[in-house]
C-alpha cells in the first residue's frame, strides 16, 4: 500500500513539471525556423560563389 501511495505521489509531481506552454513552443519553432533558413541561405550563397570561382578560374 505505501508503494502505491509513493508512486502517486511521484505521477502528480512528474505532471506538474512536464507542462509545457503553447506559446513557448510555438516561438522554439519559429527560432529554428529562422536559424534553418539562415543555415540554408548561407549553404546556397556559398555554393553559387564556389560555381562562380570555377568558372572563373576555367575561363583564365
């Protein structure tokens, strides 16, 4: 019986730290939003100057 009262004990404290606000999710993913079209932005930029630099280089 004292198990059981332990771990009901230990359920209702898990709940209340595992609450979780719509709103800070919401702007988590916005953030990685924006760091991922970042990332992606400057990947591409990279890679156009890269063809550039090539085709310079074969042109000389």
């Amino acid at each position: 019986m004292s198990s059981q009262y332990k771990f009901e004990d230990r359920s209702t404290e898990i709940r209340e730290q595992s609450k979780v606000k719509l709103t800070d999710l919401l702007s988590r993913i916005n953030e990685e939003r924006k760091l991922e079209r970042n990332r992606n932005l400057a990947l591409s930029v990279a890679a156009v100057s890269a063809v550039t630099v090539f085709g310079i280089i074969l042109t000389l």
